[in-house]
C-alpha cells in the first residue's frame, strides 16, 4: 500500500511539472511544438512509468487557453455555428472524463489534482487525418479509416451523446480498427435539441473528411461519393434525414477556416460548395 501511495505521489507531482512547465505555452501559435494530436486549445505532454513502460498523456490548458478559447468562440460567432468551446476548466473536465468514460470504460483516466488538466491513458494508433494523408497507406486501407470513422460517431450517438468536434484530428485509430474519440470540448446551444446535435456532428465529420484530402477524387471517390460513403456507414436514418434536411453550411468565418487549415483555401471551399450541392441538389460547378 505504502509502495502505491509513494507512485502516486510522484505520479502526481509529475502531472503538477508538466503543468507549470505549460503556463505559457499556447498551441494556437505553437502547434507543431506543442501537440501531436492536432489539438488547437490545449498542449499535450506525455508522462512515461519508469516500471511498467505505460504512457500517460496529460491534456492541459494553460491560461494562455482563455485567449485562444475566447477567439474561437468569436470565430464561431462569425460563422453563425451553433457550438462554443467550453471555457470553464471545471466543466470542461467534468464534461472530458465523463464522455471519456462512458465511451471507453477500460481506458484510463487519472486524477491530475489540477483543475485545468486530465489524465488519461496513451491510445497506441494514429490520427485519422495522418493516415488519409499518408502516401503510402493504399486507397483502400483509406476508404476503411473512413468507414470506421462513420461507424465511430454512431457509436457516440446510440450512446445518446454528441462530441461537438468530431473532426479527422479528434480521435485515435488503432492497429485493430477501433476509434477512440478525444477532446470533448466543445459544446452545442442549449436550445438545440439532441438530434438537432447528433446531425451537426455529422455535418462536421463529413466536411472534416472532406478536408483531409487536397484534391477531390484523390482516393477513387468524388466529394459526392465520399458523402455517400460516410453516411453508409453511419447508418442511422432520423439523424441523416434531419442532417439532409436541415443543414446550413456557412461558407464564409474564420472557424471554418481553422476546421479545415491543413487545405487549400480552392478546397477549403470546394468541399462545402459540394456538401451543399449534394444536400440541394444545386446543378452547379465549382
């Protein structure tokens, strides 16, 4: 007992380290430094055990966090999005561990003693958007990521939950094809109704995937045949019918234009004129 309060205690001591070492740090500037999951409001710092060789990685939000989640919010205003970033450390938290957990009982999940900062076990895979973006992993290998990604949100939503992001960088694919959705930290208007969520998410996922490739039809599929493709595999009807019926795609914000950065600004564009011609049938060319 004595030996586990011990790793504990520098367990935790090293979480607090890693979070003071994070006071000034601010992903939106520094990316590539900061994070290997993509995130743009919280660094990522990884915590090995000397024993077991498992890895913790320790998601934080600095204080920096406050400024980042404040423009964001603004760009989303300007967007006309329904969705905010949660600013409250507190219920940021509360709201990761708690969606964390219920979609992934086995995984685990660590007190840091830090409000702005949570714990969790380090998922051996890669980031969706890095492996459709991968030269060398075939087409086919690609098509499965996606599939597995519309297969992934479903399983959120059979769950009555919503992720709010759910994008090509906020979840983990493993060697076994399983998704693990991370950073559940953005939250829809109160006034919308839960299945008025569910097809925002859907929304998103479809535009993110879009994104991650720079030309359409760079796997065998048109932007078309990629809608059809993800919404197969997502499968459920009301939620689909309520995303094709209901859906305004802005094409002008700065929150769209962070969503999909890692584009051309011809494809940033060309994948949310083709979502809209595809949801209203617009005969036009872009």
């Amino acid at each position: 007992m004595v030996g586990k309060d011990e790793s504990k205690k520098r367990f935790l001591k090293k979480i607090s380290e890693k979070v003071d070492e994070s006071t000034f740090e601010s992903p939106f500037f520094n990316k590539e430094l900061n994070n290997s999951y993509g995130h743009f409001s919280s660094v990522i710092k990884e915590i090995k055990d000397g024993k077991s060789g498992n890895s913790h990685l320790i998601k934080i939000r600095p204080p920096l966090f406050y400024l980042n989640g404040i423009l964001s919010n603004f760009s989303r205003l300007l967007s006309g999005t329904s969705s905010r970033k949660i600013l409250d450390n507190d219920r940021w938290r509360h709201r990761e561990k708690e969606y964390l957990k219920s979609l992934n009982p086995d995984l685990e999940i660590s007190h840091t003693g830090r409000e702005n900062a949570i714990s969790m076990e380090k998922i051996d895979g890669e980031v969706p958007f890095d492996l459709l973006q991968n030269p060398d992993i075939d087409e086919n290998e690609k098509i499965k990521t996606i599939l597995k990604l519309g297969e992934g949100l479903a399983d959120i939503h059979e769950k009555d939950l919503y992720h709010g992001e759910p994008n090509t960088q906020n979840c983990i694919v493993t060697r076994s094809g399983e998704v693990y959705w991370i950073d559940f930290e953005i939250e829809y208007h109160q006034d919308l109704d839960l299945i008025e969520k569910k097809a925002n998410d859907l929304e998103q996922l479809i535009l993110s995937v879009m994104g991650a490739f720079e030309e359409e039809g760079e796997i065998g599929l048109d932007d078309e045949e990629l809608i059809e493709l993800i919404l197969e595999s997502y499968e459920d009807e009301d939620i689909i019918s309520q995303f094709l019926n209901n859906t305004n795609v802005p094409l002008i914000g700065p929150y769209r234009m962070i969503q999909l950065s890692f584009t051309s600004a011809y494809r940033f564009y060309q994948a949310q004129i083709n979502l809209l011609r595809y949801i209203n049938d617009w005969e036009i060319e872009f």
